[in-house]
C-alpha cells in the first residue's frame, strides 16, 4: 500500500514525520511502507491561457505551500501526484533503465471552475494536458538538482515553471542523495566562463574545449591488486541531432577526471575499463591475441545523455584493431590520437598510457610508442644527421682547399 506523507502543510501527518522543512520550497515525499521512493522539494509556477466570456486571458499562479501528495501517487511505478488550491494538481511520472532515472511525463490537471483561479473562463471542468518531453533526468542514487528556472511547454498556451528543485526517485534510503546530477542550467551558471570575443551570431558549434586534464584510472581485481592502469586525457567527440536546432551538430566534451569514476574487469584475454561522469559512460574492451602475443583495443561503448540531446546517444563498435602493443608492456601516445569508433563517435586521446594486462605492483612496464610519437622522434634525429653531414662536408671542402692552397705555394 502507499502511504503519501507531505510535510510543509499543517497537519496529522506533519506530526508523524521528521520532516525538514525547507525555505522556499515546497517539499513532498512519498512513501511505500516504511521506505520512502520519492522526495522532491520544489516551486513550481503555471501560466495557462483560457477563454473567457470575452476573450481569452491568461493565468498566472504558483503552486501554493499547501501542496500535498495527492492521491495516486505510487512507488511502483514511481509517481508523484502534488493537489493544491481547488482541484488543481500535477503529476510527475518516473521511469529508469536501472542507471538512469527520468521523468518520462508531465501531468497538469486544472480546474477551469475555479473562479479565483480563472475568472470568467468560458468553460467549467477539469482539463488535462501532458508532455512526456522533460529533461529531468539524472543518474540512480543521485539527487537531481536544478536551482534555475526551466520552462516546460504542456500544451499550447500551458506551461508550467520548476525552480529550486531537488528530487530523487527510485530511492534506496530516506534522504535525498548528497550526490547530485546538476542540470545544464545550474552548471552554465555556477561555471562562470569567461566573456569571448566573438559574437554569437553564428549557429556554429561550440568551440572545442581545451586540451583534457589527463586522469589516472585503474581497475583492481577481486584480490584488490590493480590490474588495469590508464593514464590518459580523454576528449569524446559526438554527433547527434540537436535538441534546440533540430540540426545535425557535433559537440566536443572533455572527461573530467575528478569526477570520473573508473570501474571495469580484468580477464586473461579480456580486459575492460568503464569510466563515468554524469550521465556519460565509455566503456573500452583490450583483448589479447595468444597467438602473436599483442593486445589491442577492441571494442569501444559510449552511452551519453547531454543537454541538447533529445535522446540517450548509445552506440558501440566491437570489431576495432586500435592501440596495438605487445603483452608485458605498456602503450604510450604522448601524441594526440583520434579513435574512430563510428561515424558519429570518435575519441580524442591526450598524453595516453595504458596497460591493460600484466599489470605488477600497480606500475606500468615498459613503453612501446605509438608510430606518431616514433615518427616525432626521428624528426630531431635526421635533423641532426643532416646538420653532422653538412659540418663534415664543409671540413672535407675546407681540407681539401688547404691541401690545394699548400700545394700551390710548393710550386712557386
Ligand atoms: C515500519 O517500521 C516500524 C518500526 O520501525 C515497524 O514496526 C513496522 O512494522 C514497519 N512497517 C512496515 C510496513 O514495514
Ligand atoms: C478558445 O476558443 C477558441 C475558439 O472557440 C478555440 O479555438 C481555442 O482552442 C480556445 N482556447 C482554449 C485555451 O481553450
Ligand atoms: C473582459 O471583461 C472584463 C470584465 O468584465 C475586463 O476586465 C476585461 O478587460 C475584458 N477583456 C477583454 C479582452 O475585453
Ligand atoms: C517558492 O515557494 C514558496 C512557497 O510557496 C514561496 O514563498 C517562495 O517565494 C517561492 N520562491 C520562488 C523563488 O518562487
Ligand atoms: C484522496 O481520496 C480521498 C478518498 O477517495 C479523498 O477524501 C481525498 O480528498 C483525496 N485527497 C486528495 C488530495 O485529492
Ligand atoms: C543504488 O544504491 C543501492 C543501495 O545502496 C544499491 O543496491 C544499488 O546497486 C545502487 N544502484 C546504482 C545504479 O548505483
Ligand atoms: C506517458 O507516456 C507514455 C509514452 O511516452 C504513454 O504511453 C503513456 O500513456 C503516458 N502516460 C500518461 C498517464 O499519459
Ligand atoms: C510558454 O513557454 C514558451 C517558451 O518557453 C513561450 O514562448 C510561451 O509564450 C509560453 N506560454 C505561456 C502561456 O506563457
Ligand atoms: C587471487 O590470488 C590467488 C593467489 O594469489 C590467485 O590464485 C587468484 O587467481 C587470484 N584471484 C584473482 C581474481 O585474481
Ligand atoms: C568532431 O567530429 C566531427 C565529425 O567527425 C569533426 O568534423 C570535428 O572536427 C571533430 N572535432 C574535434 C574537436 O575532434
Ligand atoms: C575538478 O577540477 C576542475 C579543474 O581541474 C575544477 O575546476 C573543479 O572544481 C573540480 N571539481 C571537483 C568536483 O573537484
Ligand atoms: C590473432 O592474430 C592472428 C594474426 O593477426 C589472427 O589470425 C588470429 O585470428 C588472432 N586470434 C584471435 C583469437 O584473435
């Protein structure tokens, strides 16, 4: 059974609950049993156009703090039901693939009889409107936060305004995650970039971020030695429709190493490296050949959910022949290196070493260069056997001339 608990109203169940109240936000959670799946504490502001006897007008109100979950509210699927003023409420269905948790619809239920609300309207009644375009999503065991505004369009002339909100479904205990899924808006505001020159006039892709910060990742074993050691920067490169242009644009992100986690598995012939930041996962499989005793990179997994995406970007490719190196040491690329994995994914690689067998004492083996880095290498070195040529004629000429000049003086 679901029991709905609000805590921000006056009432019996105020008094049943610890709730912490929360300045300016309204503040729900419901619960199943004992184990609470939803909390959210949010405001939430409406403009609705509508008829009235003569014309149309056009609402505007915000969700009053004496919000409470309404009835229907669930924990399986998980959804929250908020009924405020005279028969208003709105509802927020959730849904996860088990990583990911997201919104998947926006209910509105307003009701036109209410004078107070919407003076003259024309007609009286419920109306209901839903969207299940939203962009709240966040990853499971995360609060997902977004302090700025974000307008959500449920019909023609109905729109509903979410601020201050903090909410987590598909929970596991009774409070919000202290770790957050940070929606775009609260991002770009909180990452103060500096002013460029250049004016945005053009629907240019973003310019590409800087040079990648190179993370140190490993994967241990099930006896806790490492087994896996990375040591690179990574820049994910993804083309996929845009959101706000409904154009094709390839947007460039670099991995964060201190917010990336590495996990991953070691076997004898197979080894994997997942790294996660947010709602982006790269997964890279090593294989071994036993026959010609080289390792390589494999198979490459990304799965991406950024802001003008309109859809989670997944794609793989798992016949890759990339960073080939012998078994027992390790591949270096000081070099930057692009990985094709499809067309519209590639991998921009920074100051690259990795080792993904015959890892002892957490340490890398020897290095076998990439061809680029090779190729650099001998760059200094025929320059340099070109310069010893050039002094070595100009001697033999100057030698042979001294030996001419001589003989010519014997002469006289
Ligand atoms: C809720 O917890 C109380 C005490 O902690 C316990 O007595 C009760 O049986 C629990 N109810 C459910 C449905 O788990
Ligand atoms: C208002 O009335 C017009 C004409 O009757 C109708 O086309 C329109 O959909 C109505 N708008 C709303 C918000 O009900
Ligand atoms: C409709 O009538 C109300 C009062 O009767 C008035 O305040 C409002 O301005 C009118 N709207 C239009 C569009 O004429
Ligand atoms: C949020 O809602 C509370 C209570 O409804 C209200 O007092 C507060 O002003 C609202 N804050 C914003 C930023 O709208
Ligand atoms: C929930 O349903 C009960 C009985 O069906 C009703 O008395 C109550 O007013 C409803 N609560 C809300 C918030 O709609
Ligand atoms: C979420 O947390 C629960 C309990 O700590 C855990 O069992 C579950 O595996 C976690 N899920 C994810 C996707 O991290
Ligand atoms: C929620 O959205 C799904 C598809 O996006 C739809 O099938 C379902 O009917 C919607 N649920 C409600 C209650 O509107
Ligand atoms: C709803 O939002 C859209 C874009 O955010 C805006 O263009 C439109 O005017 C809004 N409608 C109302 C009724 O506020
Ligand atoms: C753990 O260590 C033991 C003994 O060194 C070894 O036999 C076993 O294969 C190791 N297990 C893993 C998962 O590496
Ligand atoms: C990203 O990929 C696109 C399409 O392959 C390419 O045009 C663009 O130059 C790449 N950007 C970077 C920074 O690698
Ligand atoms: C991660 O590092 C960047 C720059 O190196 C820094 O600006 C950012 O605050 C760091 N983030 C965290 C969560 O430590
Ligand atoms: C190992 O490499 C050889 C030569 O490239 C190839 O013929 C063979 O199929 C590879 N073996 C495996 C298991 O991939």
């Amino acid at each position: 059974m679901t029991v709905a608990k609000q805590c921000v109203s006056a009432g019996v169940w105020t008094l049943l609950m610890g709730c912490v109240f929360v300045a300016h936000a309204v503040t729900f959670e419901v619960t199943d049993g004992n184990s609470t799946c939803i909390k959210a504490e949010l405001n939430a502001s409406f403009s609705i156009s509508y008829n009235t006897t003569n014309g149309t007008s056009e609402a505007v109100f915000a969700m009053p703090s004496s919000a409470s979950v309404g009835n229907g509210s669930l924990c399986a699927p998980p959804e929250l039901v908020m009924s405020f003023g005279a028969g208003h409420m709105i509802s927020l269905m959730f849904s996860s693939d088990g990583r990911v948790y997201s919104v998947s619809n926006i209910t509105l239920q307003y009701n036109l009889s209410d004078p107070d609300t919407f003076p003259q309207s024309s007609r009286t009644g419920v109306v209901s409107v839903t969207t299940n375009s939203s962009e709240i999503s966040a990853r499971v065991n995360s609060t997902y936060r977004c302090l700025s505004s974000s307008s959500i369009s449920l019909s023609a002339g109905v729109n509903v305004t979410f601020s201050n909100l903090r909410m987590e479904a598909y929970m596991t205990t009774a409070n919000l995650s202290t770790d957050e899924s940070v929606c775009s808006a609260d991002q770009t505001s909180t990452t103060t970039v500096p002013p460029t020159h250049t004016p945005r006039t053009t629907a240019a892709p973003p310019a590409p971020p800087h040079t990648p910060d190179r993370g140190n990742y490993s994967v241990t074993d099930g006896n806790g030695t490492v087994c896996l050691l990375a040591l690179m920067g990574l820049q994910l490169n993804i083309t996929h429709l845009s959101k706000s242009t409904n154009q094709s644009v390839s947007e460039v992100m670099n991995l964060q190493p201190n917010s990336t986690r590495a996990s991953g598995s070691c076997g004898v012939t197979v080894a994997t490296l997942t790294l996660t930041q947010d709602l982006t996962d790269l997964s890279l499989t090593f294989t071994l050949n036993s026959t010609t005793q080289k390792f390589h990179l494999s198979a490459v997994n990304v799965s991406a959910l950024w802001s003008d995406m309109p859809v989670r970007f997944e794609e793989s490719n798992v016949s890759l022949d990339l960073l080939q190196c012998s078994v027992g040491r390790s591949y270096m690329c000081s070099a930057e290196q692009t990985l094709a994995v499809v067309p519209s994914f590639s991998i921009n690689t920074f100051s690259l070493q990795l080792q993904p067998f015959n890892v002892s004492g957490s340490r890398f083996s020897a290095a076998e260069e990439c061809r680029v880095d090779r190729e650099n290498m001998l760059i200094p070195i025929i320059v340099g056997a070109a310069l010893a040529g050039l002094v070595l004629i100009v001697l033999i000429a100057y030698l042979i001339g001294r030996k001419r000049t001589h003989a010519g003086y014997q002469t006289i």
